[in-house]
C-alpha cells in the first residue's frame, strides 16, 4: 500500500489528500491528481487530457491509486490538526484579501510577521500553500519597499536639478 505524507495534496486543486474522498488517482501517461480533478476534465467537450503532459484518456484509464495517509507533524493529532489547518486557511485568505484590497504595505507587512510567527511553531512539513504564498508576500514588500526608495531618490534628484537650473539661471543674469 502507499503512504503519503499529511501534507500531500492533489496538484490541480491543492486539496489534502485523505485517502477516502480525496484520493489520488493515477492516469496511463503516470500523472497523478484527485478523482473529482479527473471527473472535471472528463466532461470537458474538448475531450479529456492530461492537464501536464495532454495526452488523452477515457473513464476506463483512470486507476485509483489505494493509500494511508500517514499523521506526521509533531503530536497534532484530530482536533488540533484540524485547527491548525482551519487557522492556516484563514490566514491564506487574509493575506489573499490583504493583498487584494488593501494596498498598504504596513497592514501586509504586519500580517506576514503574524503569519511567519505562528508557522515558526507548525511542523515545516505542513501548511505548504500557506508557506508559498507568505513568501511570495514577503517578496512583494521587498520589491514595493525598493521602488518606493527608487521613487523617493528620483524625486530629490529631480528637485535637486530644478534647484539648480534656478541658481544657474540667477547667476547667468
């Protein structure tokens, strides 16, 4: 039998694989997604195809793939687990609202060092989209933080030139 790790999730649509109604599947060509991914590209009128490699497959093709999930992450086990994961979601559309509808780089900053602070005590293993997109946050104040600097330099060399151009102009005359 396979053993997957409590953080494995289905390339597609990033659903935690549980081993019961989320399981993976496998297709003839080797790539592997969940079942209702696969149930979604079957109906699509264009024919359904490997959403990596786009080779063809029918209903028959498809072979579920029978695994246990294994509990790794540090004694979270049942309710804790579940409201580790539950909070993790929450962060995720936070930062996703955040990120969206806010624009200010101190409300996202603030939360980012929120979210870095609770996933330094979480098993490094799990909360992976979570983990991604933190970082990619991150990123985001880095490079807004450097194009402000750059936009605030521009604008005192920019004044620096009209003064300048002024003082030249009272010593031509």
């Amino acid at each position: 039998m396979l053993v997957l790790d409590s953080s494995a999730t289905c390339d597609l649509c990033l659903r935690l694989y549980n081993g019961f109604d989320v399981a993976p599947h496998f297709l003839p060509c080797g790539h592997v997604s969940c079942g209702s991914c696969l149930a979604r590209i079957l109906v699509e009128p264009r024919g359904a195809s490997c959403s990596w490699c786009r080779t063809g497959f029918a209903t028959g093709d498809i072979r579920k793939l029978h695994c246990h999930v294994t509990a790794t992450g540090a004694g979270l086990l049942g309710d804790e687990r579940e409201a580790a994961r539950a909070r993790a979601r929450a962060y995720e559309l936070q930062l996703a609202d955040t990120l969206k509808y806010s624009g200010s780089v101190t409300k996202t900053r603030k939360l980012v060092n929120n979210i870095v602070e609770w996933l330094e005590e979480q098993p490094r293993d799990d909360h992976l989209v979570l983990r991604t997109t933190v970082t990619l946050a991150a990123k985001y104040i880095t490079d807004h933080q450097g194009k402000t600097k750059e936009a605030a330099v521009e604008l005192s060399l920019r004044t620096r030139v009209v003064e300048l151009e002024a003082k030249l102009e009272t010593q031509r005359y």
